[in-house]
C-alpha cells in the first residue's frame, strides 16, 4: 500500500500592497485576554460563547447532505448499512407521531412543535432500539455539568462507545464520539441558512446563539481528547444537520427532514459506528492512559513530591530585599551565562558535583540521599505493584543522560497540577522518531476552535523520566512559515541568547486540517456553481410567488426561511452580491497543519518577577535574545506580548563558589518569526496571522497591511509589556489598575473605513512622551508609597525616543492624519450637534448580555459622543529629532539605557520590590471586546484578507461611508476614556 502524499505547503498569492499579513482584532484567538500571561478569568459561558460565534464567522462550509455522506465519511460496503426492517419501521412510527398530532393523510397539516426534551428523548430512544454495530450508545446529559469542566458545557446528548456511557447523565468528554444537540424547530433556533452558500452563518442573535453553543462542545470535545477532527448531529425540530469540525472551520449538511427520511438518519449514525477511532477522527499518535497502566502509575510517582532532591527555586536567589541590595557577584552571573539547559534540571552550565544516574529499571529519577527507610519502602511497593501490571513498551527501560537530575519544585507542582481529577492522560509521540511524551490536563489551552488551537503541557519524557515542555498545535502550513523548532534549532548555543532549549518536533503524520483544503477543492466549487445555477433557474421558473415575491417598490426580496422572525437582514434582501476583491478569492479559510514540539525548560510565568531591578533586567534579557536573533539571523519575532515572555530559573555559582539561583527572562514562541527581506519583496506569507494586537506598536496596528513590523515596532512592544507587567505588580500613582489595562491595551478605534487602531491612551503616549489615566500622569513609586523608583527613568527616556519616531511618521505621513495629533478635545469644544440621544437607539433584546452590557454605562449620560481628534499640527523634525528617532533603528541604544538603569546606585532600588499582590483583581475586559466588536454582519467572512473586508463588510462600508465615529464611554464613573466603534446605518448601537 503506498503511503499518503507529503503535503505540500500552501502558496499565498496577496495583494501587491499586501505587505504583511494583518492581524484580526476582533477574533478570540487575538483578543483572548487569557494570553496575556497568567491572567485569571474564569470561563463564563454568557461571554465566551458570544466571543466564539463573533470571532469564527466565515469559518463554515454549506453541502447538501448526499454530498456531506460521499465527500466526509469513508466508503462502507452496501450490506454493511443493511438496517433491521423491523426496527426502522419502528423508528418511523415513533418519529411521525413525534411531530404529527395523527397519522393520518388528513392531518399532516397540523403539525407538532415539541420542546426539545421530547424530541430528545424520542430521538435517542430510536437510536438505541436500532442497536447500533459494536455496541455504540446514545445518552444524554442535558441538566449536569461534569465535575472536572470549568465551562460547565452540558451537551444534549452523546454517542459513546460500549461500557464508556454516562451513569450519571453528565457528560462525558474524554469518551464522547459523536455529540447531538436538540432545539425546538423555529428558524431562530437555527444557526446556519441554506440559501446562502457564500455566507450562511446568519448574524441573528438567536441563531448566531445557538451557533456559538455549537462551537462551545466542539471545543470541549476537542479539549478533553486529542483529535484531527469530529462529526457532530444538530437536531433543530423534525429537521438534523450533520457537521464535521476541525481547527480550519466547519463543514455542515442543508437541513434533512429526518421524520420523513428516518432511514437517512439512520444510516448516517450507523456508518459513523462502523467507522474505526482513527476515521472517526481520534489522533492515532496521541493513545489514551487508563489507569491501571504503567503509565499511569508513572505520572502519579513523579508527581510525588521530593524533598531530597527537588530545589526550591525561591532560594538563595539573586533577588534583592529592602535592606539587602544584591550583590555584585550575582549581578555578574546574571549576565553572561551560557545557557546549556538540561531537561528541567537545575544548572545552566555544569554542576560541581557528578551527576547522578538513573537506575535502567527505576521507575522515576530520585535522590537516594535523605530518602529514608520510608521513602526506600515506598519505592519497593511501587516497583512490586507495577510488576503486576501488564508491561509497557515505552516505559521499559530509562536512558541514561548526564547533569543533575534535582528539578525545581515548581516543576513537579505544576506537573502534580496537571494530574486534576476527572481529566484524561495521554501519551504523546513527537517528531520523526515518534518520541513519547506523557501529559495530562494542559497548563493553558487556547480559548477558540479554530485557528492554531495551542495547548501547553508540563510532561514526562518517557525515555528519560525528565519533565520538560510540550506544546501542541496547529500551525499555519503556507510556503515561507517555518515551524518555531527551526528557529530554536537555528540559535541554539548562541551566546547571549536565551530561548526555550530544543529536544524534539516535528509536523503531525502529515495531518492537515482538511475543512479549508475540501472548501478550496475545484470539484466542490464547481458543483457549487452547478447547484446554484440550477437554483436559479428553478426561481426564475416559478411564477406563483413561492420563491420569490414583489413588495410595493416592484423590487424582488427573497421570502422569509420558514417563517423566520427576524426577517432578511439588509445583505439578504439587496438581490445583489458586491464582488470581492482578489485577496478575497485567493484567502478563503486558513491552512493548518498539526505539529508539536518539546523542550527541555519548564519555565515560570513572568509575573513571577519579585522586584523592580529584576523586572527590568529580565526584560534586558529578552530585548537582547531579539537582537541577537535580528543581528546574527535576520530575524524578527513578530508577536512580543505579555504571554511570550517567561522566567527561566537556574542554578549557577558566584565568584565565592556560593551555588545561587539566578532568573533569567526568555523570550520564546517564535513561530510567527520571518526574516527581513527587502521592503521591495516583503509580502505577506498568509491571508492572516495570530497575533496580540494590545502589544503591537501603535504604527504597525495602523499601517500593518502595507508595511512591514520593523525593529522599532518590536521595541514598543517590549516597552508596552514591561508597563502591562509593572502596572499590575508595582506600586504607583493610578488607582484603578483594571481601567487603566482596558483603556490603554484592550481598547481600540474603528475609523470609517473598518480600519482599528490603538487605543487613544497608547497613542498619547506614544505622541506626547505621557501616559495619563483618570487621576494624572503615571508614575512608580517605592513600596514606602515615596517617589523615586528608577523605572520612572527608564519609562520617561524609551518614551523620548518613540515620540521622536512618532513625529517623524507623522511628517512623512505614513500615518494619517488620525495618529498625528492624539489628544482629546476639551468638553467646550463637543457641539450640540454631537450629542445624539440614546433614547432612539435599538439594541438586540433577545441578547442575555444585555444587563451586564448596561452596567458597562451606568453612571453616565445616556447619550454617545461624537470625540473627533483636534486638528492635526505637523511641525518638521529638528535634525536632533530623526535622529533621536533613527536610535530604534537597532537594538544598541535601548539596551544601554536598560543598563544603565540597572547600574544606578543600589540605595536607589531599596523599597522597590514588587507588591506580590495582582492589582488587575476585577478585570473583566470581556465585556467590553463584546461591546465594541464589529456591528453585526460586518465580522471576517472566511474570504477576508484585506483590513478585514468581506461581502457583506463591504456592503455595509458601502452605505455608511462618511458616518460618525462613536465613542462609548467606558465602565468607570469620572473617566474621559473612551472606546469607540462605527454605528450601523439608521441605528445607535449601544455596546
């Protein structure tokens, strides 16, 4: 049998002036607070699921269901797809009476509307009476929650494998194959509409509701197992639709009438049960741990803790006290080092004692010294009882590897966290020679279904039984994208680099998420083209008004989809498709491709940082790792942000021979990293790139589709990541840190063209050398609530310089006039003319978030405000100013102003360490990314790739050109912060 071709990456053919892929503000994967670092935001289903349905519209493909049954599921013989005669009449019978009060020709135009719980139990109790081959089974699960899902999803019903079925009618997500959920048969129930093969996502708040529920259990599906795809079951009253879902979109069948068709019902459910795990989607280099396997008992033994042998990473670091500055001996290995990691080991270079072995049969690494005779009977009885257990291959035998084996407590705690009760365990093969990896519940998962899907686990090398860092993912597969171990390769053992030390990666068994590849396919598009010209034959044919009908003005509209309440939206009922621009036609749905990659650091967090000097010094290291990557390789990062910074701890030792610890920051993912080209043949790779947008540079959000991101932009953003972290950690002079994060990074402005740019704050800052808030300019104070923290002098000279770039933009113009003089009118300046009452304004009633929403405004006037910029004054740049400006042209220049901040005079950092408290405690940016996202039907369709325009975007630019710009004031009594967002036409929006 010859094996599957190797896939061939994805060439992208942009617009000439396309010159970098754009960033969409508003999707989940680059508006998810939760990467920004360790931010605790507990999942909310009344503001994740709508942050979902926004953020995935255009990511669905429509077929029609005989279509759906040949292109997605494997072939199956004929005989195999017999039903039992006896039991399908069975089926028909009990489904009719479902929706018709009598069966009987004379009543069939009295038809039933069930609830759904009828329907359900109805439904599920014909799919088991079938009896479906190998033992599959329907359960449902609608009103529990399971333990272990901070999500609380309760899908209606699954199909699941024999003796895996609920018990205790929760559902059950490590086991759940195949999930079916139930509405009652109106159309605003119904996500998806079947006359719109372009767009069939519709935006109407019920529906787009119920598709963002939908995403939801596909999501937690994919969460709790390790899969290339799922097939789902969507029952909207007497109708079902079939779905299959993967990191690209979504693939769904045009509604079946299934009390009419049982036998197609029926016969899909059956094909799916004779399908095996991997047709059915389940990852086959990613097995399953039951718990009475070794491996199991594996994770539990290293979970253990170790005091003999693990080291606390707090200890005799380098980290200064009020009355104890550091000394100078540390401050020197700090800087410097070579960095050779060892598997989560301890050292950054070689210990001074030899290293310790592992024993070929032991189970896990530990230190005999201080074990004990309980510790020595514990491993005795772990050893007999695994002896007992069937053997395993992978676990067989321990390679031996030199350096000390003692791992930082916060390794094993963060492992022994990963073990939570009720979630699954996996083996994980990486790379060529499929090395495996075992893991547990993930440290963090991306919050969307679709795109990159990153999960990161702390896991145990099962060669060696080292921890080390695992992460899993589904890159962009297009020419010129270079997976991030390439990279890690590429710098390691260059000095002054610090970057995550590489042990395996590699691509997924050439797994590709196929929904974009099957909706790019020639065959389909051509049958596309087919079904709808045949469909429009068929209306131009009917001449009794059932297709199509005449209002008053003699123009034709499209007749309301089974008595949908909302009525057409405006694109439905204009007859005409705008055509799309050729970056549209050549996008479409992103390509991905599944990959992993360990490395052999388990880092901490960055809001680990315990004093002022240390945040400052990591951030060093980090700017430094850039430029080395810039200087030596031609390289740029790409997406600095708050959550691709780490502290990596390591042992070393001091002029004395002291063994200390020493932390050191680390700048790591780097899979949206792209060597500079020429400005000439910079262009972009991918219709769209993941990034965090709250940490780009104000110049690159504004002008990201046609100039590249270049150094200075890197270095903002490295300075806008050290103000995010010091505002949250450091003493200073603003009083409500949670207002301050929204208006400065998670706010934006949406012009009239549909283009975002930075918050008003950042910009000011960026202008002006100033960063205001509410009560004043900022500024750090000591812990003694004194002045002069010496990050006040650092902030104030890095904003020097950006100000000299932002002045030089400004007069060359590449900017525009918006980002040219940032700051707010005085209040005597608003007319009456800007005023608009909110009384007239129309909001979507059927929405749960409406209360919340308004407490967004409660305490202000219940009117927007028009808050136009004042005019823009351009003066010429002083010779001293471009060259001030020119400093961002590399690295050099910042990194000597963050040493000598470093090297001022110890006295000064005295009282300047960190709070250890978060003061970001009741931020809740979700509310507000709801509030200001894209008016409905203007959100990215999958053809989008050029400032976010789509179809139906365009059309409605089209009819607002030359609108107001609105500005909504934000959640806090007294702030003059605002958050802006174009109106619809005819209606003022609130949130």
């Amino acid at each position: 049998m010859s094996s599957s071709p190797v896939p061939v990456p994805v060439a992208y053919k942009p617009l000439r002036e396309l010159k970098t892929s754009p960033i969409k503000p508003h999707t989940l994967n680059n508006n998810d607070p939760r990467r920004q670092g360790e931010i605790n935001l507990k999942p909310r289903a009344t503001l994740d699921r709508p942050l979902q349905g926004q953020s995935s519209m255009g990511t669905t493909v429509l077929v029609d269901f005989n279509t759906f049954i040949e292109d997605l599921l494997p072939p199956v013989p004929t005989r195999q797809l017999a039903l039992p005669p006896k039991r399908l009449q069975d089926a028909q019978r009990t489904l009719n009476t479902l929706f018709i009060s009598d069966f009987d020709q004379k009543n069939k135009h009295r038809p039933l509307v069930p609830n759904e719980d009828p329907i359900a139990e109805a439904v599920v109790r014909v799919i088991n009476a079938v009896g479906l081959p190998n033992g599959y089974e329907a359960k449902l699960s609608r009103y529990k929650a399971d333990s272990s899902d901070r999500s609380r999803a309760k899908v209606d019903a699954a199909l699941y494998p024999k003796g895996y079925g609920p018990l205790d009618d929760r559902p059950n997500w490590t086991h759940a194959r195949f999930y079916i959920e139930f509405k009652k048969g109106l159309t605003e129930h119904d996500p998806w509409n079947d006359d719109d093969g372009d767009s069939p996502e519709t935006d109407r708040a019920s529906r787009e509701k119920v598709r963002a529920q939908l995403i939801a259990y596909a999501h937690n599906t994919f969460l709790y197992q390790h899969r290339n795809w799922l097939y789902s079951l969507f029952i909207i009253g007497d109708h079902f639709r079939a779905a299959r879902w993967d990191r690209s979109g979504v693939i769904v069948s045009r509604k079946v009438d299934y009390a009419q068709n049982t036998k197609a019902f029926l016969q899909l459910l059956w094909r799916f049960a004779l399908l095996d795990d991997g047709q059915q989607g389940l990852d086959p280099t990613a097995t399953l741990i039951h718990e009475e396997e070794v491996a199991f008992e594996v994770m539990d033994t290293l979970a253990l803790p170790n005091p003999a042998g693990d080291v606390d990473h707090l200890a005799s670091t380098e980290a200064p006290s009020s009355n104890a500055p550091n000394t100078e001996a540390a401050d020197a290995t700090a800087v410097n080092v070579p960095h050779d990691p060892s598997w989560s080991a301890v050292y950054l270079s070689d210990p001074p004692g030899p290293p310790s072995e592992l024993p070929a049969d032991s189970i896990a690494p530990t230190l005999d010294s201080g074990e004990g005779e309980e510790g020595r009977r514990t491993r005795s009885a772990t050893k007999a009882e695994t002896s007992q257990k069937r053997s395993d291959p992978d676990l067989e035998t321990v390679e031996k590897i030199e350096g000390d084996s003692r791992v930082f407590t916060y390794v094993r705690d963060r492992f022994r966290e990963s073990l939570a009760p009720g979630w699954p365990r996996y083996k994980l093969r990486v790379g060529e020679d499929k090395r495996v990896f075992l893991v547990g519940k993930p440290v963090f998962f991306s919050s969307s279904m679709f795109g990159r899907a990153t999960r990161g686990y702390v896991a145990v090398d099962a060669r060696t039984r080292r921890f080390v860092f695992l992460k899993d993912s589904w890159r962009p597969f297009y020419e010129g994208v270079e997976p991030e171990g390439t990279y890690l390769a590429m710098f390691e053992n260059v000095e002054d680099m610090i970057v995550p030390a590489l042990l395996c990666h590699g691509d997924v068994e050439k797994q590709q998420a196929y929904t974009a590849i099957y909706e790019g396919s020639p065959q389909r598009r051509a049958r596309e083209r087919e079904r709808r010209a045949a469909q429009a034959q068929k209306q131009a044919a009917a001449s009794d008004g059932a297709l199509l009908r005449q209002d008053s003005m003699g123009r034709k509209k499209r007749s309301r989809e089974n008595g949908d309440e909302d009525g057409p939206s405006e694109d439905e009922a204009s007859g005409q498709a705008l055509q799309t621009n050729p970056a549209e036609t050549n996008a479409k749905l992103r390509h991905h491709i599944h990959y992993r990659i360990a490395v052999k650091d388990v880092c901490l967090p960055f809001d680990c940082f315990r004093s002022t000097k240390e945040l400052i010094r990591l951030v060093f290291e980090c700017i430094r790792t850039h430029a080395q990557a810039y200087e030596k390789f031609r390289i740029l990062h790409r997406d600095i942000s708050a959550g691709n910074v780490l502290i990596l701890p390591r042992l070393s030792v001091d002029k004395k021979g002291n063994e200390i610890v020493i932390w050191h920051g680390v700048l790591t993912d780097w899979e949206l990293a792209k060597a500079v080209c020429k400005e000439d043949d910079e262009k972009a790779r991918q219709p769209e790139r993941t990034g965090t947008w709250q940490f780009m540079s104000v110049a690159s959000v504004a002008q990201q589709w046609e100039v590249p991101i270049t150094v200075a932009d890197e270095l903002e953003s490295f300075f806008h990541v050290m103000l995010f972290y010091a505002v949250r950690y450091l003493p200073h002079t603003i009083t409500n840190v949670p207002n301050f994060i929204i208006d400065y990074f998670d706010t934006f402005k949406l012009d009239g063209a549909g283009d975002r740019y930075c918050s008003l704050e950042k910009r000011v800052a960026m202008r002006h050398a100033t960063i205001e808030h509410t009560n004043g300019t900022l500024s750090f104070l000591k812990t003694t609530r004194e002045p002069g923290n010496p990050l006040n002098q650092l902030i104030v000279t890095l904003l020097s310089v950006f100000k000299a770039r932002y002045a030089v933009l400004a007069h060359e113009g590449k900017l525009g006039d918006l980002l040219l003089d940032a700051k707010y009118p005085s209040s005597a300046s608003i007319k009456e003319d800007d005023v608009e009452s909110g009384s007239d304004s129309e909001s979507d009633s059927e929405s749960e978030l409406e209360p919340e929403l308004n407490g967004i405004f409660k305490g202000h006037r219940s009117w927007l405000v028009v808050r136009p910029l004042l005019p823009a004054t351009v003066e010429i740049p002083t010779l001293a100013t471009r060259v001030t400006a020119s400093l961002l042209d590399a690295h050099d220049e910042v990194l000597t102003y963050f040493t000598n901040t470093l090297r001022v005079k110890r006295k000064d950092w005295i009282h300047t360490e960190a709070l250890g408290i978060d003061q970001l405690e009741g931020y809740e940016p979700r509310l507000v990314i709801i509030a200001a996202s894209p008016a409905k039907g203007t959100t990215t369709g999958h053809g989008s790739s050029h400032r976010g325009t789509t179809r139906r975007s365009a059309k409605r630019r089209k009819t607002e050109s030359g609108g107001p710009t609105r500005a909504v004031p934000l959640i806090r009594a007294g702030t003059d912060s605002v958050l802006t967002f174009k109106d619809r036409k005819g209606k003022g929006r609130r949130g």
